[in-house]
C-alpha cells in the first residue's frame, strides 16, 4: 500500500517538470532508492560473537566477562585490545586456562610488536610464548618478522649477532638471516 502512494506522488511530481527527460531520469532515479527492501532474518549471537563485537567497539571489561563466563578464547580479545593498551591485553591473556590459547595469544602479540617495529617487546612475548609452550622453536615466522623490524630500527649488526645465535637444527637462524636480509633489501615499512 505505502509503495503504491509513493509512486503516485512521484508521478505527480514528475508531472510538473517542464524537462520530459529530466523527470523520465527523476521517476528512474525515485525507483530506484525507493523501492522495496528485502529484510532477511536476524541471526542470534553467541556469546563469544558478542565478546567479539565487544571487543571491537572497545568495551574489554564487557568482553572478558563474556569470555569468562563461557569458555571464549581470551586471544581473541586481547589482540584486539594489544594495539591500544598492551601491557592489560597481556594481563588478561593470562587469566586463560587454556594452554594452547595463551600461546596463541602470546605469538600474535609478538608479531604485532614487531609489525609496530618493537623488537625488544616482540622479543620477550616470543620468549614467554615459548616458555608457555615448552618448544624452543616455537613460530619461526615470528622470529623471521623480529629481526626484520629490528633491522629496520638500524641495528643490522646487533641483530646478525642474534641470529647467528640461534640454533640452526629448528631453522630459526634461517628465519632470522631472511629477516634481516629483507629489511635491508627492501626497507619500507610493511
């Protein structure tokens, strides 16, 4: 019914254009952004979708209830709340009892550091990462991504001298030779 009268009365009014094109190009146009919507169906959250969406509108002491009160992954949340408050993001990381997830959480915030050119940061997450999981190789790529923002901070020597420290069985050396040589091949910030 509604859409019967609007189209009625953008007929009128397009009856009183003098431009016959022009209220030909009006009338499509009218159509067009008035025409029926398709509505689907809404679809229910889960609690962790809301913990997620909490998250990312910035509400973390809403979020980490949810996560809490129904077993969500707390790395999910905290990287979402790393970038603007680092050292809380570690905090509640750490209040997971979930193994793997910690170690999740804490590979991904080194990686996030070194993104942001902080290796010293990026460094000591690893580190903590790897204690967590008991793997001395754990995240190579992380490691490859380290020495590349490290090498950008300038420190091309400093950063030689770690990665000829690194073990060379688990391929870390490997890792971190290549990081350096791409920052020094192609030094732009990625």
């Amino acid at each position: 019914m509604r859409w019967a009268s609007e189209a009625r009365r953008l007929h009128e009014l397009a009856s009183h254009m003098t431009d016959r094109k022009l209220a030909a190009g009006f009338l499509q146009a009218a159509r067009t952004s008035l025409s029926p919507r398709v509505v689907f169906g809404s679809v229910e959250l889960t609690p962790c979708d809301r913990a997620s969406t909490d998250g990312n509108s910035g509400k973390f002491a809403e979020a980490y209830n949810l996560v809490e009160q129904n077993h969500c992954r707390y790395s999910d949340i905290a990287m979402k709340q790393f970038a603007s408050d680092p050292a809380e993001a570690e905090r509640e990381l750490r209040k997971s009892t979930d193994k793997a997830d910690v170690i999740l959480g804490l590979a991904r915030m080194s990686d996030a550091a070194a993104k942001n050119c902080d290796a010293a940061d990026a460094l000591r997450l690893l580190e903590t990462a790897r204690q967590v999981s008991g793997k001395r190789d754990y995240c190579a790529g992380c490691v490859q991504r380290i020495a590349w923002a490290w090498t950008l901070r300038g420190q091309p020597s400093v950063v030689l001298a770690w990665a000829r420290s690194l073990p060379i069985a688990d391929g870390e050396r490997g890792y971190a030779l290549l990081g350096v040589a791409q920052a020094l091949a192609h030094p732009r910030r990625k």
